[in-house]
C-alpha cells in the first residue's frame, strides 16, 4: 500500500508539473527605437540552476542564426521579487540560481530586420518569428504557454497568429515546438477570410496584410489567393486537418522589410517590399503559391531528419530537394492552372529556372 501512495502521489505531481504554465508577454513602449520588452515566468522550477536559451534555429530556416546577439538587459527575480544571480555560461546561454522555484526573467530585444527569420519592431508594426524574440528552460519545453502582447492601441495594432486565441490579446501553445513555430503580427492590418470544406470539416482561410495600399486592391489580390489555395487543395485530393481549424497568411508589403517567405505548421509569414500597385501584384502572388504548398509538403510530408526540431544547432536533412524542389515545381504550374498567368507565361518561367540551374 505504501509503494501504491508513493507511485499515486509521484504520478500527481508529474501530472501537475507537466501542466504548469510557461507564462510571457511582450510589450512594445519603446518601437520608435526598434525595442521590445519581454518578461517570462517560470513556475515548480526543480533545477537548482535554470538554464536559458536563445534559439539558434528557426523552423524552415535551417542554418544557425545566432538571436542571442540581440538580447541584452537581462534580469531576473524569484517569486518575492528578489534579485536573483544570473550568469552567461556561453554567448546564447543564461544561468538562473538562488530561485525559490520560481524564475521571473525581463530582458530588452532588439529587433529591426523584417523577414522570416528575424523580428522587426518599428512603429508600423511588430513582426515577430518567435525563436528570434523568445527565450526558452530548457528541460521545460513541453509544458503548455500562455502569451500576452501589450499592443500599442495609440498605433490601432492588432494581433495575428496561428496561437490559440483565448481572450484579449493572450494567445496559447500547447508546448515550446508550436509556439517557436507560430510567427506572429502585430499591426494595423486588413483581413479577409473565406472558408473550405474538406474531409467533412469547414476550415478557415485568413489572408492578414499589412500595406499601405488600398482595401480595393486587397480584394482583388486576395481573389488570386482563393484561387490558389483551391488548385493547390485539387493537387493532394483535401486540405491539411489545420490544427485549430484554420490557416492564416501572415503578410507584409511594406519599405522597411526584406523579402522573404516562410512556411509554419498553420500559418505563412510572407514580407516584401512590393505595394500591390503597379504590377505588385504579379510580383508577389508567386510567393503566396510557394508557400501554401508548403501546408502539405514539409509541414506534413516531413523529413524525419527535421523531428523533433532542434533550437540549439543547425538542422541537416537530406531530403530538402524534396521539400524544396517539388514545392517550387508547383508554385508556376498552380499559378498557370488557377489563370493567374498564361501558359506562355509559365513555360518562360520554368525556362529561366532550368537556365538558372
């Protein structure tokens, strides 16, 4: 009987260890000057000394990315609000002792390089790829978390993400690998969203834009994203089962961003420098085709060699031809079948990428 309670009680407190809650929020007073402030807590912290990491990988950018360089300020307190010690073991790697058991950590990010692989905060928008802003325990990557964006109402910004909404401006993610997954942002921003049926379910479809064009374009482009998104759905027979029911194109046309797309489990993160004036429209759709295929090849048909993803080191697989070369074989050709460009159009493009090759 003794060993039953033994076992019994170790089995409760794993169970309520596993649900403890890694809690963030990021807030963004000081955007003129590309600064970001995010605070962690840290809850039922066993280790004597806590360790953490910035990321040095980033899901679909698999070459080392060292996020570390843009963090500084780094402070932390137990739960009474004492100062706690912290020490640097390594340029990516902060050390926490003389906590209680629980670890409350504030730190400044810089962030002004708008893609998707690094975060960019101006007062136009926060653009955030989670690895680049977030720090991580490790050893505690599996518990569920909770964030919170202090958005600038004075700026009208809005939060867009493939997080689970769950009230106000906090967002959930059952575990460290979806959230490093979910890019996320924070503007004043257009939507529009239409929906698909699919194995007996109804997703939804989000196109998120931040331009500086007009609601009338964005209409007209997002009339070739549906048309994307249905050819591209005729290729595999159905939509992936997204997780919480839909998929959200997370888009930026703005001057002060890089070009750049970048494929996530539900969402896309796509920036450019483009308005959708001008022929901007031709320009950019190629992008959105790329990487809504990639919902199913990579994100589902996945190299084992990227499972599960490692945020500490570069990510090798050889089986990127795959996921890349099969995707952009597509891209033209699903353009062409939706009507967006002519048959013409697509044989010069695939010619100029065999020359290119």
């Amino acid at each position: 009987m003794k060993n039953f309670l033994f076992v019994l009680s170790l089995l409760i407190t794993t169970s309520s260890i596993a649900q403890t809650l890694t809690k963030y929020e990021i807030s963004f007073d000081n955007a003129i000057h590309h600064e970001a402030v995010v605070t962690a807590e840290f809850d039922n912290v066993e280790d004597k000394v806590l360790e953490l990491l910035m990321s040095r990988s980033s899901p679909g950018r698999y070459a080392l990315h060292e996020f570390a360089k843009n963090v500084y300020n780094v402070k932390a307190f137990d739960s009474k609000g004492n100062r706690l010690t912290v020490t640097r073991p390594d340029p990516y790697q902060w050390n926490v002792s003389g906590h209680d058991g629980t670890v409350k950590v504030s730190y400044t990010l810089f962030a002004n390089r708008g893609d998707g692989t690094y975060s960019q905060v101006d007062e136009t928008h926060a653009h955030l790829n989670i690895p680049a802003t977030f720090m991580f325990a490790k050893g505690y990557t599996q518990r569920p978390i909770e964030v919170t964006f202090a958005v600038r109402d004075d700026l009208h910004w809005k939060v867009a993400t493939q997080l689970k909404h769950l009230e106000g401006n906090t967002y959930y993610a059952p575990d460290m690998q979806y959230f490093m997954d979910s890019p996320t942002e924070i503007s004043n921003y257009s939507e529009r969203s239409f929906a698909v049926a699919s194995n007996g379910k109804k997703h939804t479809i989000n196109f998120v834009l931040h331009h500086k064009g007009t609601e009338q374009e964005l209409d007209g482009y997002f009339e070739k994203v549906k048309k994307i998104v249905l050819q591209e759905m005729n290729v595999y027979g159905e939509l992936p089962d997204y997780d919480f029911g839909d998929y959200t194109f997370l888009v930026c046309y703005m001057p002060n961003v890089a070009g750049d797309g970048m494929e996530h489990r539900n969402s896309t993160s796509i920036t450019g420098t483009r308005s959708l004036a001008n022929g901007g429209m031709e320009k950019n759709i190629g992008t959105v085709s790329h990487e809504y295929f990639h919902s199913w090849n990579v994100e589902r048909i996945r190299p084992m060699s990227l499972e599960p993803f490692d945020f500490e080191r570069v990510n090798m697989s050889g089986e990127l031809w795959f996921a890349e070369g099969f995707t952009s074989y597509y891209s033209d050709l699903i353009l062409c079948r939706a009507g967006i460009i002519s048959q013409e159009e697509y044989i010069d493009n695939l010619a100029s990428e065999l020359n290119y090759v």
